[in-house]
C-alpha cells in the first residue's frame, strides 16, 4: 500500500511539466508556457522542481506535416495550374 501510494506521488510529480518540442516548458496544470529565461520566476520554479529530483514529461511528437499535392500547393497559394503556365509563358 504505502509503495503504491509513493508510486503515485512520484507519477504526480513528473507531470507537472511537459517539456516543448519547439523550447521552453509548459506547466500541464494551468498549461502555461515558460520560456528558458534564467529571470523568469516560472522557470526558476522549474528549476527547483528539478533540483528536488523531479523528472518532466516528454515534449509530444510534432504532427506530420500533410503531403499535398502540386495542385493543392497552388491552390494554398491562390494560383491554378493554368495561372502558373501564363506566367512563366507556357501555355
């Protein structure tokens, strides 16, 4: 009982932070983002935390960026096919 429950504890403590793919470290329990700045209170809070043997979640894995097509490109561009052709003189 008293393992489980030092298990627990020590489960809560790691998820107080997530570190960010991009930088800085997000606060999971009010989702504030805290940049790497030493004058920052946040982040010397996080650096306590640290100190005191805690361990942050991983930083989550980006999204995949989408696979478009040549025609969708143009289109995100507000160019068709047809356009491109006339202005490189194609057509």
């Amino acid at each position: 009982m008293i393992l489980a429950l030092s298990l627990l504890l020590r489960s809560f403590k790691t998820m107080n932070y997530r570190l960010s793919y991009l930088s800085g470290i997000l606060r999971v329990k009010d989702q504030t983002w805290i940049p790497t700045d030493p004058g920052n209170t946040d982040y010397q809070e996080y650096l306590a935390w640290l100190a005191e043997g805690n361990t942050p979640e991983p930083a989550p894995e980006p999204e995949p960026a989408p696979v478009l097509t040549t025609e969708q490109k143009l289109e995100a561009a507000g160019l068709t096919v047809a356009e491109l052709k006339e202005l490189f003189g194609l057509e």
